[in-house]
C-alpha cells in the first residue's frame, strides 16, 4: 500500500501552497533528547511538508514568559493536526498557562487523520455512483470502475496502524517527541498523496470532471478548516 511520499507528487499542493490556508499545526508531548518530558510545536505545509519545528521543556516555558508567548504566537492561523485533539489540548493547555494568556488555537478546526480517511473514502464514493449512473445511462457501452492504486485504510484505529497500514518507515529523530510529530506529518503528507491519486483516476474521465469539476488540492472539508483556521489572531 506504499505511495511516493515527495510534495512533488501532489498535483496542485506541489509547492505546498493553496490560496487562503497557511497550513497544519502538530502539537506533541513526550521525551526530549534528554530524556525530559518535552512539548514540540511542529509547522506543517498544506501538502504534508515539515517547515518549522521547536521543542522545549514546560520547566523552561515557565521560566520564561515571554518565550512560551512566543512559542503561543506560533500556533496562530493553523489547523491542528493529529489523530485526535486530546494531545494538542493537554499541549495548549500547558501553553497557555506557561504564557499567562488564552490559546487563540481553534480545536474545532481540527484536522483529524480519521476524518480525513472517512472523506476521501467518502469521494470516492461518490465517484463510483457517478460512475454505476453513467454506465446504466449507457447500456451499450464498456464503463468500467475506478482500480485505484491504493486502498483508503479505514480500519485504522491509531496513528501507528495507519503507519503500518501505510507501509511507511518508522521516523528517525533524536528524540520520541520528533519522533512523534514526525509520523503525523508522514502520515498527512500520505494522506494527501491518497487523495491525489483519487483526483488523477477521477480527472481521467471527463464526465466526471463535468459533474465535480477540475482539480481540488484537498477533500472538500479538510480544505474548509484549514482555511477557516487561517484567520490571524493577537496573543496578550
């Protein structure tokens, strides 16, 4: 079930750039380099890319309000990013507190890998209605379903399922909080992959190009709250 993992892949998400969305945000605690318990703050672009990362202790956070600010400040006009939003709201939270202000983080804007599974699986669907209505419209002629290359994996039910199911390496990093926030934005970067190859099946055939029109970069409700979390907001 392996797929290209490169950004070069992923038809109009290439440079990692969609109008109006700035991106997906990792929050992750676990073991530091050091072995201390360690908060990572990691920026990933539209299309599954890392482009940022910080990691720090809440020891050091507290210590230091006008660094937790910063770090706040950082998470501002992202969707968070994970399997579920237990972990980014532990990680706000301590945050927040270190910072002395309230996260301006939306959780309702989520981006959970479950729910971005069930929509592409959902368009594909779709699509294969479309394609059974079009084919009992033309009785004579040879309409033949969509052989994708790759299953959509719903059966998983964690982030290391969807690794295996996925067939993806294990993260390498210095330390298990990389190593965690690392696997979240393979497993998007995969994600976004997948639904790449149900766009370029469903492009091939113009009749479904007429019914869902051209090229989406994203599954219709992934995109929405990326975008929907791209609003700036102050921290103080």
């Amino acid at each position: 079930m392996s797929m290209p993992e490169s950004a070069a892949e992923v038809g109009l998400l290439a440079n990692g750039h969609v109008a109006g969305v700035t991106g997906h945000l990792i929050l992750e605690l676990g073991p530091d380099s050091a072995g201390h318990d360690a908060l990572a703050v990691w920026h990933v672009d539209a299309a599954g890319q890392p482009v940022g990362a910080s990691i720090a202790t809440p020891e050091s956070l507290a210590a230091d309000q006008e660094a937790a600010r910063r770090l706040l400040g950082l998470t501002t006009g992202r969707s968070v990013l994970g399997w579920d939003t237990t972990t980014a709201a532990d990680a706000l939270g301590i945050l927040s507190h270190c910072a002395g202000v309230v996260s301006p983080v939306r959780l309702d804007t989520a981006v959970l890998l479950p729910e971005v599974l069930g929509e592409i699986e959902e368009q594909r669907q779709l699509h294969a209605d479309a394609i059974e209505a079009y084919r009992v419209a033309r009785p004579k002629g040879s309409i033949k379903p969509i052989a994708y290359p790759v299953a959509v994996p719903t059966a998983a039910t964690s982030a290391e399922e969807l690794r295996l199911a996925a067939c993806l390496a294990v993260p390498v990093a210095d330390s298990g909080v990389a190593a965690r926030a690392l696997l979240l934005a393979r497993l998007t970067r995969w994600s976004v992959n997948l639904w790449h190859a149900t766009e370029t099946a469903r492009l091939r055939r113009k009749y479904l190009v007429e019914q869902f029109g051209d090229e989406a970069p994203l599954p219709p409700r992934w995109l929405a709250k990326l975008r929907a979390a791209n609003t700036p907001t102050l921290v103080g």
